[in-house]
C-alpha cells in the first residue's frame, strides 16, 4: 500500500512586504537580499491571523481542488514552529474549524524540517494501515517571532500555509522518506521563546549564524539526496522535479549542481514569499502542481533543512 497525493493547496497572506519596503526598517538593500538570498518580496499575516488561519485556508483550498469530503480524513498532521497557542495543539484547533470529530491530530515541531517529518509520519499511518485519508500541513507565523531591528534574520522569515491530502492506494505514491536530527547544533538556529526561565513576551525573535547554518546545510542536503537516490537504487536522472525548503538560492542551486539538475527542473518560489519553514515545501509543491509544470506519473525529490538541526526527504511518484 502507497501513500498518494490526492489533493494540494497553499495559501499566502494578502500583505507583501519587499525587499524596498525593507530599506527602510533596515540597513539592507533590494540588491544584498536579491543576491545573497533570491528573496524578493514575502508575505505577513495580517494582526488577526494566526498560523490556523492560514493552514485553513490551505486545507479548504486542498479540499476544493479534489472535491473531497473534509469528514472521510482519519488523520492530521500539523508541522508548524508557531502554534497559536502552547495547547491545545493547532492541530485540534484546526480540527475543530473543519467540524471533525474523533480522528488523531498532533502537531509536529521540525523547524524547516516540520513538512517532511509530517509526511513520513502519515505515510507510516497509511502503509500499516492504520490511515486511508491524511491531512498533512506545514503552515507559519514566522513574522511573529521576528526581531525586525536584526537584518541579518528579518529579511529571511516570512507567513505562509500549505496543504497535502494523502491516500491510500495500491499504485505508487510516496516511495521513501528519510528523516534526522542533531541537536548539538541547537544553538545555531534558536529562538529565545520559551515558557521557562525569564518572561520574553514581546522580545521574541530569532537567532541565526547565517553563514554556519548555511555551510551545514548545503552538505547535508547533498548527502541526503544520495542517501535518498540508494534507498531507491536510482539515479539522480530518474528525478523529474527537485522541491526544496525556499530558503536561500544559493543553497537551493548547490543542491540542484549536486543532482546534475538543470534548474528549469527545480520549483523555486523562495522570491515570492521568502523562508515560511515547514510552509515552504507543500507551498512550493502546490505551486508547481497548480501551474501544471509536475503532471501525474513523474518523480519527484522533496527534501528540506532547518532547526534542530533537523534534516530530511521524500521521494515521491506523483
Ligand atoms: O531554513 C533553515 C535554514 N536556514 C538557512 O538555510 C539559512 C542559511 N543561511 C543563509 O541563507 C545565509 O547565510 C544568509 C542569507 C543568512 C547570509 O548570507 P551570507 O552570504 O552567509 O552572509 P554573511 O552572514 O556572511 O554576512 C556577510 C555580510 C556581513 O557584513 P560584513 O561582516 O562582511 O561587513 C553582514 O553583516 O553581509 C552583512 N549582512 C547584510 N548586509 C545587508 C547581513 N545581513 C545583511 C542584510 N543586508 N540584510
């Protein structure tokens, strides 16, 4: 038994801010972020959007591409690093939005890595059978947890949901997914929110080392894809479409040298909404299926890197 996408969706939020716009915030210009990042616009969430407001937009736009029934899921995977609350998770809270009762909802807290961890964990469901139909959601508030004074990080983060409905099925879908963590480099990409120790509500932002976090990522998003490629004893030629994590490029184009990948093959939206964490997998996916670019029947190589550090893939038969 496979897991196959059935249905995607994403959602952005209507506010943009661009690279211009942060001339002004910051010491920074069009130029850096566009050269160093390929970032050039992102988009935030208006004051009364929480990270459940997006993913429901997501998930009803997934629904209405496959006209599926919301109460035939069994399962819900939500991947965020910004709840809207501690508890209950947003997972429930988005539950409760889309009137289902019963089946299993969690969240899952995998940084950049949250979609792919979400995906292996609703595979494992569908092939052992305990799953039919899973809702998979990587969405963010990143915006919230920003300090808009660093530009060394502000201009990275950004909003954004996206949606995968999974079924079972006897044909092929997800072939194999991979996933790892280290925590020793926890300190390398943080935040200081926290509910022990001091009271930093208001002063929460993120911690980046740029250029560490960057090396790491770009070598171990390179052994990931061979370790991915032998687990399938294929070649990187029987890859179709590369879908990374957007979140710089530079290391997006160092993977796709590594494949061999000419980049017309390789979906990249990092412009359009900048570094959304576990948003920017299922948000990219969901652009290239919409636009028509990945058709039914080929493969694809999702693959992502972030906090933790935590790292994975998924090879995927479309
Ligand atoms: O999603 C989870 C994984 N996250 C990532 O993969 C992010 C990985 N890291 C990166 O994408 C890159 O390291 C950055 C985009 C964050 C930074 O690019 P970099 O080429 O590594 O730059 P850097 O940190 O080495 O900084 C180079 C210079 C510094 O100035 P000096 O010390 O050379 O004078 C920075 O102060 O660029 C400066 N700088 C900026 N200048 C203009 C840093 N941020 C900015 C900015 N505008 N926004």
């Amino acid at each position: 038994m496979y897991s196959r996408i059935v249905a995607t969706g994403s959602y952005l939020p209507d506010k943009i801010l661009t690279n211009k716009d942060l001339e002004s915030i910051v010491d920074t210009t069009d130029q850096w972020i566009t050269e160093r990042t390929g970032i050039k616009q992102r988009h935030l969430a208006a004051d009364n959007q929480s990270t459940c407001d997006l993913a429901e937009q997501a998930v009803r736009n997934a629904f209405e591409s496959a006209d599926i029934d919301p109460q035939s899921i069994d399962l819900i995977i939500f991947a965020t690093t910004t709840p809207d609350r501690v508890f209950p998770s947003t997972a429930c809270l988005l539950q409760q939005r889309l009137d289902i009762h019963g089946c299993p909802a969690f969240d899952i807290q995998a940084v950049c890595t949250g979609f792919i961890y979400a995906l292996d964990i609703a595979d494992k469901y569908i092939k052992t059978g305990a799953a039919k139909r899973a809702l998979v959601i990587g969405a963010e508030t990143l915006s919230r947890i920003i300090d808009w004074s660093d530009r060394s990080t502000c201009v990275l983060f950004a909003d954004g949901a996206g949606a995968v409905i999974l079924e079972a099925n006897e044909e092929q879908g997800i072939l194999s997914t991979h996933i790892h963590a280290d925590g020793s480099f926890s300190d390398l990409l943080t935040t200081n929110a926290s509910i022990t120790g001091v009271n930093n509500i208001g002063k929460v932002h993120i911690g980046m080392k740029g250029n560490e976090v960057f090396k790491k990522a770009v070598n171990t998003l390179g052994a990931i894809v061979d370790e991915t490629l032998e687990a399938n004893n294929m070649q990187k030629s029987d890859i179709d479409w590369l879908v990374p994590h957007q979140a710089n490029i530079r290391i997006i184009n160092a993977t796709a040298k590594k494949l061999k990948m000419p980049i017309e093959q390789v979906v990249i939206t990092v412009q359009n909404h900048g570094n959304t964490s576990a948003a920017s997998v299922p948000l990219a996916l969901d652009t290239a299926i919409r636009d028509g670019r990945i058709k039914r029947g080929e493969t694809l190589l999702l693959e992502a890197f972030g906090g933790g550090f935590t790292w994975g893939s998924a090879l995927i038969k479309y």
